[in-house]
C-alpha cells in the first residue's frame, strides 16, 4: 500500500475516533480515546456491540468495585482479552 494512501486512511481513522470521541463525551460515556478506538476495533472484527457495551458496563463496576482508576480502559483491555 503506497504511503499516501496509508496515510490518507490513518488522517480518516483518527477524524473518525475523534467524532465518536466528541460524541461519547457529550453522552458522558466516559470513554477515552485509547478505549474507544479498542471498542470500535473490536466492533469491526465482529463483536456485537450490545454484548460489548454491557461487558464494559459490567467491568467498569467490577473495577470500580476493586479501585481501579481507569476503570474504562481496564474494561476494555478485559472484554478484549474475552474475545
């Protein structure tokens, strides 16, 4: 793949994690970038984005439960490592 087209592509990921980004913290989703770029890797290989919105869910009370501060990111480091 030449390095324009490369680059192109990553201008057009970033822009789109960006939007969603700007999305998830206006719906206090409490999402970071790192995490949400997790979350939409993860929907593009196939997972069902319910099944994953309620792991997050459900991981980001375990963590919290434990006293993990970025609990988000834990959440979906774990539900990565689920799959």
């Amino acid at each position: 793949m030449p390095s324009d087209e490369r680059s192109e592509k990553q201008a057009a990921a970033q822009q789109a994690v960006d939007i969603l980004h700007e999305i998830s913290t206006l719906l206090n989703c409490h999402l970071d970038r790192r995490t949400l770029s997790i979350c939409i890797s993860m929907i593009e290989n196939g997972v069902n984005p319910e099944a994953l919105a309620t792991a997050v869910k459900e991981l980001r009370g375990e963590a919290h439960a434990m006293g993990l501060e970025n609990a988000a990111t834990a959440a979906a480091a774990a539900a990565a490592r689920r799959r």
